[in-house]
C-alpha cells in the first residue's frame, strides 16, 4: 500500500497526468487518484512566491511555520472486516426479510448499510417527509415542478395510508440510525419494516425487537481498524504515517467512527490532547462534585453541626437531581426537538 502510494505520487511530481496515473493504478474512479495531486501543493506555492520579491518569499516562509502537518483523510474505499455481515444482510434481503443491526456505536454499523445494493439509503428518518421521498424514488418523475406536487399530494395522506403505497415496495429500503427515534417513529419504522423490506441499525438492545431479525455487529478487530486507517490516511512520510495510525489506534481504541473523527482533526493541525470527540465527553465525568460532597460531609463530622450535615445533604441531592435530569430527560428531550 506505502508502496502504491509512494509510486503514485513520484509519478505525479514528475508530470505524468492524473488520467495516466489512474489507469497505471486500477482506479475506477478519477476522484480516487486526486488524492495525490495535493502533495506537490506546497511545491506549487513555493514556486508561484518565487515570481515576487523578497517581502513576498519572507511572508511565504513565515506562513510554512504555521502550515497544517503534511496529512490528509479520505474516505475509506472499501469494506473491511465485514464480510460476514454484508453476506448475512444480503442473504435476509434475497429472502424478503427485514434485518436491524445491532452494535455499539461507531463500530461501522453505516459502512455496511452502504454497501446494500439496489437500496434507496435515507441517512435521517422524517416521518411523512421520508415515507413520501420513498415512494417518489420508485416514480421516476424528472421535472421538478411535478415532483413537487406529487410530494405536496403524498404529505398530505396518513401514517397508515403511506404505508399502504409502501407495501412490497420493488427495492431494498436502508434508514441508517433508528437509536435516536421516538417511540411513535420506531413504531412507523417497525410497520414499514413489515410490509416490506428495510435493513436499519441501532445502538440501543431494546430495538433489537423492532425487526423479526437482527444482527449483531461488534467492533472491528484491530488490524482491522489499523487497515481502515492505513486507507483513510494519506501522508508522504510512512514511518511517521505509522506513528500517526498509532497514536490515533491508542486514543480511540476500537471505535472506528472515533478513530475516523480524531484523523480528520490531526490533518487540520490539532494535537491528540485539543481533540475533544463525543465518545470521550460522554465517558468524562467531573469528580468535583463527589469531592465537594465529601469535605462537607467530614466538616460536618468534625464540628458535629446539624446545619452543615443538611448542607452536604442537599447538595448531595442536587447533585444527583442534575445528573438525572439531563441524563434521562432534558438531554433526550433535546434531541427529539432537534430531529
């Protein structure tokens, strides 16, 4: 792969055109091999500062300091480590039968939903807007303006009678996350999932039951996770690319959406200690609180004081009321109100 990589890029810096390099590489795509036509982009600058004086070369030399390190993230070309997953969905599918993924967070769940083929793929359920947008998928309308009326037409029919339009509809329906759904639109998506055929994911055990089926997907084994990130990551330098893949594989572990996440803020010049994802805010809980707890409870122990001990009471209690309160009710609240 290094080595793939090293070739590409000599025969770029050397003038061969990108079409050539695709071809010599096997790319299918052109948009595969630009990710090399960006080495030589400090080379370019270099050589265009060089037509103005010597001000302009100083501004140039004092703007390299504050470069971005010499990285850059693509997305990843291929399905690693799943086959077996991609083979089992694929295989409820041919047999008409609606499958949900079940797995942690971040461990590829959406990697292999998009890879279903024949599969219309709606990244964010929206009730009636998504059922309507389903069925005028399969219509084939081109102009735009009857487009629009048949959606208005379509949002104006119930829950129940868009499903009926649903029913045995001709391709594979693929709604990436149903974690974050109410109850009322898993319910939705349990009843589309009946009357025809939907493969979804999910983090949360309970919705295993919305499916006749599910699967469970656990974290990528981490060579695994390292081949991701070899693919992902784009650097001229190997040796320091391994210590790159390295730190990123210590600080996310076998997370993959993480390590995706903490490989796009190293290429835009953030250290290991200023990335802040949102596994890692999750997982953080300030002790400050349980600390203040305990030196009111020992003072109070101390000096004997009633007063004190229902002070350290009661803050204990809002403590433990805030923790709760944003936990189980403001944060999923919120979040329901957003989507």
């Amino acid at each position: 792969h290094t080595l793939r990589h090293s070739f590409a890029t000599g025969l770029y810096e050397k003038g061969v055109p990108i079409e050539r390099i695709s071809q010599i590489l096997g790319h299918a795509n052109l948009d595969t091999t630009m990710i090399y036509s960006h080495i030589s982009l400090a080379q370019k600058k270099d050589a265009v500062a060089r037509l103005d004086g010597r001000a302009s070369r100083f501004r140039f030399l004092a703007a390299s300091f504050r470069r971005r390190p010499d990285i850059a993230v693509t997305r990843s070309a291929g399905l690693v480590g799943r086959d077996a997953e991609l083979a089992e969905v694929n295989k409820r599918i041919s047999e008409k039968v609606s499958v949900i993924l079940y797995g942690a967070k971040g461990v590829g769940k959406t990697a292999i939903l998009r890879r279903v083929g024949n599969a219309v793929f709606i990244s964010e359920y929206r009730k009636k807007q998504t059922l309507a947008h389903i069925i005028l998928e399969n219509r084939n309308i081109d102009d735009p303006a009857v487009r629009k009326e048949v959606d208005k037409e379509l949002r104006k029919l119930s829950i129940d009678e868009l499903l009926a339009e649903l029913a045995n509809y001709p391709r594979t329906i693929i709604i990436d996350d149903v974690t974050g759904l109410s109850k009322t639109d898993k319910s939705t998506v349990a009843k589309l999932a009946a009357v025809t055929t939907v493969v979804s994911s999910t983090s949360k055990a309970a919705d295993k039951k919305l499916f006749t089926t599910y699967i469970d997907v656990k974290p990528l084994r981490r060579h695994h996770t390292r081949q991701v990130l070899h693919e992902i990551i784009v650097m001229t330098d190997p040796a320091k690319k391994e210590r790159v893949v390295d730190d990123i594989l210590h600080q996310a572990g076998d997370n993959l959406k993480e390590a995706e996440y903490i490989a796009s803020q190293v290429s835009l010049g953030k250290t290991g200690e200023e990335i802040t994802t949102e596994e890692r805010s999750d997982n953080q809980v300030s002790i400050a609180p349980f600390l203040l707890i305990m030196v009111l409870f020992f003072v109070a122990w101390v000096l004997k004081s009633y007063a004190t001990t229902m002070v350290a009471f009661s803050y204990a209690l809002l403590v433990v009321f805030r923790l709760v309160f944003y936990k189980y009710i403001f944060t999923p609240t919120a979040t329901a109100r957003k989507r």
